[in-house]
C-alpha cells in the first residue's frame, strides 16, 4: 500500500516502504519503528508523551501454548526515541483479568502494582498508568497521541461537538478523566456503545487511534491529525484577531537575543532559589505571538490541560512586568523588582498546593516557575538540567499551539485546579520521582573550560560531562573545535554541550561568547581558565612580540575571563568556581623560560588575589599546577619540545622519560591527572578551600608550596 505523502500538510509522513519491508513479520520491530517516526514530529507528540503498542501471538515458556501478548512503551519512556529495552511486554489475558478484581477508581492506584503480575517479557519496562487503555481495546496496534491540533479540539469548549461534527461520528468522545484502569474500563465501553469508529478524543487529554497493521495505524493516526489541523488552520483569525491581536512589539532578533542573554543569569538565581536550574530561552514565532498578544494574561494563568504538559510546565508561568527594551547595562538592578515577582509566585504556588493538598499527599516540591514569559523578547524555561528545561519549553510551546486553536474554534478550558494537583501530586508520579537515579556531582552546573578542543581542556571537559555538568568548550582554532563538538555531542548529545570559537585576548569575542552561553543555558557555574600557549627561548632570544603574546593569552585572557564569567556569576547570587589551570612553572625557575614562567607565575598570584577578593560573594578560585602533559597537547607545537629539550641537553624522543624520571613517582603526568586535580576542586568535597593550589606533576621537590 503506498500513500501519496502530498495528503499531509501539517504532519511529516516519514513511513519508508524499504525499511518497512526489511521489519516485516516482526510486528514488535514495526511498532518501533512507527512510534520513532511519530516521535519524530513534535506537532504530532512531544518528548516523553503519549504511548504506542502493539498486540502478538508468542510462545508461553511454561505451557508453551501461543499466547496473546501487549507490547507498549514503558513507564518513563519516549516514543522518539523507544527501542525494545523501552517496551513492558504483558499478558493481554492476564491484563483484561483484572477487571475481575478492580474494586472501584478511589482504588485505582493499586492496579498499577498488579500490572507487574502480568508480565510476559521478563526485561520489560516497568508498565505505564496507561497499560489498561491499550489492553482494553482489542485492535493489533494502537497509537495514544498528543497533537497539538487534537487536543486543541480536546481542550475548547465544545469539543465534543465538534469532534462529532468534523468526523462525522468516526472519533467517539470521553470526557477528561485522569489517566489509569477506569479510564481503560471507559475506552472499552465507548468502543462497544459505538462500533467501527476509527479512533477516540480523550477529553482535555489526546488521541487514540488503531489499525489492523502498523502501517493502517499510522496512517489512520496521520489521517486524524491532519483533519484536525487542516480545521484550525481554517478558522484561525476567521472570528477574531489571533489572541485578540497583538498588544506588544517584539525587539528585533539580534536585541531580544541580546536582552534576554543579558536577564538570564537574574532569572537564574532566582529561580534557583532551592536548587540550581539549567535554563533554556526560546522566541520562536509561537512564542513571540502568543506572550505579545491580548489575550496573554487571560490564558497564562489558567495553566494547561494536557496532564503531560502540565507535569513538565507546572500550574501557570509567570509574565514578567518589564518592559522589552529595559535598561540591562546593570541587569542586577532589576533584581529586586524581579525578586518580588518571584516571591508573588512562590505564594500562589503555596496557597494552590495548601488548598488542593490530600491528608496523604507528598510534600510541596519547589515553588519557583518553570516557564518565565517576557513580553517582547521569549520565553525561559528553568529546570534541574538541561534537558529536562528545554523538553518544559517545548511542552509549553505545545500548550500555546493548543490554547490557539481552542480559541479559534471555541473557547479554551484548562485543566480544574484540584484535577491539576492530583496529577502533579499523585502518589504514583511521586514514586516515579523517588525512583529516578541519583545526581551526578556536577548535575546543575554550567561549566565554561577556555582552549578546550584538545589535550588538558579537553580532558576536563569530558571529566565535567561524565559528571553530570553542561560544558562549554573553546577554542581559537575552529576547525579543532568542530572536530570536537561532533565527537562530544555523539558521545554525550546536543543538550549538554556547547562549542564557541573563542579568543580570550579578544573582548568582543568573550563577550559573544558569554551571551551563546547564557542563551544556551541560561548562566555559568564554573570557569575554567585553561586557554594558553608555549614560548621557550633564552632570554637574549625572547622578542617583545613573544612577551606581549604570553602575557595576552595566559595572563590577560586569564583576567578578561575571569572578569566576564564573574559578572554572571554576582548576578545569579548562587556563588561558583574558578580553577586556572596554570603551571609547576609558576613556582620553579627554569632555564630558558623567562617569558613563559613569568606569565604562569602571573597566573598564579592573580588567582590569590581574586579569592581575596571573591570569597565574600562565595566564589572559590584555586589553581591546577600541571607538568610536562605531552599527550593531545598542543604545547609541544610550535618548536617548544625542540627548545625544551635543548635546554635540558636531550633529544626530543627522549623528552616524555626524562620528565617522568626527574619526579618522585617516576610517572608520566597524563590530562586525565589534570582533570582530576580540575574536579576535585569543584566536586563539593573542597567547598571550604579557595585560594589554593594542587600540583599534579608527579613529585618535583622544587615546586613544593613553600
């Protein structure tokens, strides 16, 4: 069956008939292969939303009878992004048994523990809250969605008319209800009051659509959703201006960009007010029309009402009062106005939770927004790390697309505010919480690591990331930073990472610099000065552009850096660390290495001097006493290995044994060395130490602190 992908204007067709071909007889291959496809589309699901299944006939491994077997995405999971390990594998028989023993939806929560005694795949996942609206209906593959044209539909007014009247009888209606067996037992009982419907509207909530066949069953999904958006789109602006019209203009790109680098690390430290939150800002077209509009501060507080949008984005965000084009030479200065925006929030979050609370429920989580709206300029989104605030920023998205077309064709309803808190507060969403892996070290962190595409840079940067942090590496050379931002965002994805062309000698480019990162993530925690170069010469041999290169890059970049990354880091009130990575030469005289060892020795009381003066603003600055790290280092470039081993009286092969012989540990100093001393000091272990230094250079007696 081919199906001519012009049909679809509003979703991405992406079924491929060879790859197809290469999965058929293997049903289970084929739902993941369609829900990656889905998942691929956010206008037809977000990250995390919704769920796919697929019914098949296996061995029992006790009887060995054929049995009919669900496979459905798991608790936790993304249908984008779901392999087999993803899917809970359940007897259906097992599972429709249970409506034998269910005794009622105020007992609903402990069907979800029974779901376990159904299980056929052993490796399974554990099972969703949604397992019984799958097992319930009987067709071979299943798609529960979240369009953002559906369930605008779901979420207007007169939804159920108008999915009545738009296909014509085919998609059935039930109203709202929170997801779990009742809602299965009602799927069930709405397929059999209305036979050969092609799908149903959950009200406030999604879609669920079916076929025989993966293939009939993404169609038959693509089909429905198509409708839908084809519908709103006729009617947008038809009856009414959309969101009332706009009231605000937006500041042109390069200055919203600009603002909103510039506010982030205030909002930052204030949304971090219980823990540290990684950022992510957001102008789309979307956005920009929806924060701009009349209708604004009619829809944001009503909040969602989707229960996947609401879970990501929280009750309500809240709408900064300030104008677009506000004076940010000193963004600090506003942080009192903003503190008590804040604070009017935390409130309402606190009188929602006190108001809607069970005798049982779980203790108030953190009261800060996720979704911050400015006027004129974007949105950010706030969250404990970088994934977590963009898939928030792309769920709200989802929610102004949704609150548009409901407007459009009728009026919007949100989710009721009790039905809102038992969803965000429900005992099992909490277990959910409570089982999710514990925090990395660095986990809420941003780390900024100068001339870092390779060797000891490098080296840190990977340490950082396997530690949980967000990293920024630079670099000078473009074509070695390239290289390495697709070796790290293979290794460790896009969220986590950011690459930036850096000149540390170049102000302009710092503060380019500075504004990607705070666009990216929304403020810094840690800077790690470790952009620098090698000049080794005699002293009558030494130019005065040798002078001025080593003390640009290793002493000035060190101070530019330094300066720019502190201003952030007073802004956000959340105190931070600075590690200078300078050199055992900082404390030893060698030979022929006048320039060099003036520079590090610059380095080094620079970084005293800043502790003394930082410490009152809880920023630590300590330093990273390496030596001779040859491997991955672009220090022996350039004729600097030639001259140092000249100075020694050596051969340069012989350079790499002669540095490791002259320590007491008789070991070679590797970058992975360096990138713990690097750690160390921000781990949380050495909170109470600034202004120190460790040595990593295998024991040389001259370079002992004395």
């Amino acid at each position: 069956m081919t199906t001519n992908t012009k049909e679809f204007k509003h979703v991405s067709f992406l079924w491929d008939d060879k790859k197809a071909a290469a999965l058929e007889g293997n049903e289970v291959d084929l739902l993941i292969y369609r829900s990656n496809i889905l998942g691929a589309d956010l206008r037809i699901t977000n990250y995390g939303g919704g769920n796919t299944s697929c019914k098949t006939f296996e061995k029992d491994p006790l009887t060995k009878e054929s049995v009919e077997i669900m496979w459905v995405k798991g608790s936790g999971g993304d249908i984008g992004t779901l392999t087999k390990a993803g899917l809970a594998g359940l007897y259906v028989d097992k599972l429709r048994a249970l409506q034998g023993i269910y005794r009622g939806i105020e007992f609903e929560d402990e069907m979800v523990g029974l779901f376990n005694h159904c299980i056929y795949d052993l490796d399974s996942k554990a099972p969703s809250i949604d397992t019984p609206l799958h097992a319930f209906l009987p067709f071979k593959h299943i798609d529960h969605l979240h369009p953002d044209a559906a369930i605008a539909i779901a979420a207007s007014k007169e939804g159920e008319k108008i999915t009545q009247e738009l296909w014509n009888g085919q998609i059935a209606w039930v109203p709202w209800q929170k997801p779990g067996f009742d809602l299965g037992l009602q799927l069930q009982q709405t397929l059999e009051d209305n036979p050969g419907i092609r799908g149903i509207m959950l009200g406030g909530h999604g879609l669920f659509t079916w076929g025989d066949t993966s293939f009939e069953c993404y169609i038959n999904s693509l089909e429905v959703i198509e409708t839908a958006s084809a519908y709103l789109e006729a009617n947008y602006g038809k009856n009414r201006p959309v969101f009332g019209g706009q009231k605000v203009t937006s500041l042109p790109a390069e200055q919203r960009a600009s603002q909103a680098a510039l506010l982030a690390p205030v909002l930052r430290g204030l949304a971090s007010s219980e823990k540290k939150m990684v950022g992510t800002f957001s102008d789309t077209e979307v956005v920009l029309q929806f924060i701009n509009s009349n209708d604004l501060n009619k829809l944001a507080p009503m909040g969602t009402s989707c229960p996947d949008h609401f879970l990501r984005t929280k009750i309500s965000p809240l709408v900064l009062d300030i104008p677009a084009d506000v004076d940010l030479s000193d963004p600090a200065s506003l942080k009192a106005e903003l503190e008590v925006e804040f604070q009017k929030y935390r409130e309402m979050y606190a009188d929602y939770y006190e108001k809607h609370k069970h005798p049982n429920s779980p203790a108030m989580r953190d009261p800060n927004p996720v979704i911050i709206l400015w006027p004129g300029v974007g949105l950010f989104s706030f969250a404990k790390d970088k994934q977590t605030s963009r898939v928030a920023s792309e769920f709200y998205i989802n929610a102004i697309n949704v609150m548009r077309g409901a407007e459009a064709v009728s009026s919007y309803v949100s989710l009721p505010l009790q039905e809102a808190f038992n969803i965000e507060y429900w005992l099992l969403e909490e277990a959910k919480l409570q089982r999710m892996p514990k925090e990395k070290p660095l986990s809420r962190r941003i780390a900024l690591i100068t001339g870092s595409a390779g060797g000891i840079g490098k080296g840190i940067a990977e340490r950082y990331l396997q530690e949980g942090a967000c990293v920024v590496v630079t670099d000078i050379n473009a074509e070695r930073l390239a290289q390495t931002e697709a070796e790290m965002q293979k290794k460790y994805g896009k969220d986590v990472f950011l690459g930036v062309t850096l000149d540390v000698t170049d102000t302009e480019s710092l503060k380019k610099a500075m504004q990607e990162i705070c666009l990216k993530f929304g403020g810094l925690d840690i800077i790690v000065n470790n952009a620098g170069i090698s000049i080794s010469k005699p002293l009558e041999e030494h130019t005065e552009e040798d002078w001025n290169k080593l003390l640009d890059i290793l002493v000035k970049g060190q101070f530019e850096v330094s300066q720019q990354g502190v201003k952030i880091l007073k802004q956000q009130g959340l105190g931070g660390d600075i590690v200078n990575i300078v050199s055992k030469n900082a404390l030893v005289a060698g030979p022929k290495n006048v320039a060099y060892g003036t520079a590090k020795a610059a380095q080094l009381h620079m970084s005293r001097l800043m502790a003394a003066e930082l410490g009152e603003d809880k920023i630590r600055v300590n330093v990273v006493n390496p030596d001779a790290v040859i491997e991955n280092s672009n220090i022996w470039e350039g004729g600097w290995a030639e001259n140092r081993a000249k100075a020694y009286g050596i051969e340069v092969k012989d350079l790499p044994a002669y540095y490791a012989n002259r320590t007491l540990l008789k070991e070679a100093v590797k970058t992975s060395d360096i990138a713990d001393a690097a750690f160390a000091f921000v781990s949380g272990m050495l909170n109470k130490s600034t202004g120190n230094m460790i040595n990593v250079d295998g024991g040389l007696a001259p370079a002992f602190p004395r």
